[in-house]
C-alpha cells in the first residue's frame, strides 16, 4: 500500500461508517401534508391546492401505523356515545387491544346504534350514500391526532367541512360504563358513555 493512498482508504472506511450507523439507527419518518389526500366522489384525488365543496368529496384519505388507510368525512359533531343511563354489553378493552384490535369497526358502530347511540347515528347519517363508522382502532385516531394541523389545513380548502378538534370518541369500551377516547393533549383515556366528545365519520379505506 502506498502512503498516497491512506487519505483516500480512511475516506472509504468513513463512508462505510456513516452506511452503517444509518442502516442501524434509521431516521424516523417524516409525514407532510402531501400524505393526506382528499378522495372525490368521482374516485379521483384532488390536487394538493384545490378549493372543494364538501358535496363534491368522499373524505380524506389519512395513513396508518400499521399500513392500512382511512378514509374520514370532515363533519363532526359533539355529542354523547349513549343515553343517559343505557347500558352496554360489548367487549372490554384495555389500551393494548385497543391499538391491535383488528376487529370490523362496523360492529361496534351497529351495536351503539341499536342502543340509540346519538354518536352513531351521527356517524351513519352525516354522508348519505357512504356507511361511516365511530373509529374503534385507537391507531385511527392516533393518526389524526398526528396529523392535525395538516388535516385542518386541508378542511379550510373544502367549503362546508368542520375542523377537526378533541377529545373525540372511539367505539372501544374501556369498562362496563366507560369507552375510550383521544385527548386534546393526544393521550389515550376512559370516560362516561353519557359524556359529549367528538364524533369522527371514518371508514377504513382500501
């Protein structure tokens, strides 16, 4: 090896350290605006920069942790997940299942509104012609709660639609008279079924 080729090896070695600790420690993904997509009733994306109408939409379409998408309608409304007093026989979650549930979200909506559940009739109704859900992963509303200065950014563009605010509810039961919901300072908690939270429209989107 020639002494003029040291400079030149210690660059290699440098390269191929810096290979390394980037292949180890990953920078974290950065999410943009560009990432949440308004879908339109034609099933065509609108452009970055459109002004819509809330008629003219089918939501906006935000990414998940585990992959998956989810299309939510930008109308809200707050109101309490049941009546005063009712009683709810579904499944108890604690906050781990509440993130790995994997279970048709359609259900627990169907159950509440059986029960006369305001929120779920809200969820239901609000777009006619598109079967909303109360949201029952807790990653749904993890990924809202991520991008919600994004979000509104994209709400102030379309003409009717709402901003998006919490705490807001799920439709995952917590305890025999407490379901689960997203707080304003993005922490996950319990509260009283008979509560006035956020009622979010989604549905996952494929």
């Amino acid at each position: 090896m020639n002494i003029e080729e040291i400079p030149q090896i210690i660059t290699a070695i440098q390269d191929d350290i810096k290979m390394l600790k980037s292949a180890i420690n990953p920078k974290p993904e950065t999410h943009t605006d560009s990432e949440l997509k308004v879908l339109l009733k034609d099933n065509t994306i609108a452009d970055d920069d459109a002004e819509m109408k809330l008629e003219d939409i089918k939501g906006i379409i935000v990414p998940l942790l585990n992959g998956k998408r989810v299309l939510v309608y930008p109308k809200f409304k707050e109101c309490p997940l049941l009546p005063e007093g009712t009683r709810w026989s579904g499944k108890q979650m604690n906050e781990c299942d509440t993130l790995y549930n994997d279970s048709d979200e359609r259900k627990e909506t169907d159950d509440l509104l059986a029960l006369g559940s305001e929120a779920a009739k809200f969820v239901r109704s609000v777009c006619p012609g598109t079967e909303f859900n109360l949201p029952h992963n807790m990653l749904i509303l993890a990924a809202l709660y991520h991008f919600w200065e994004q979000f509104n950014e994209i709400v102030a563009r379309i003409d009717g639609a709402s901003e998006l605010a919490f705490p807001a509810w799920s439709s995952a039961m917590g305890s025999s008279d407490v379901a689960w919901l997203c707080s304003y300072g993005g922490n996950f908690g319990g509260i009283s079924f008979y509560g006035s939270l956020l009622c979010v429209p989604c549905v996952l989107y494929k």
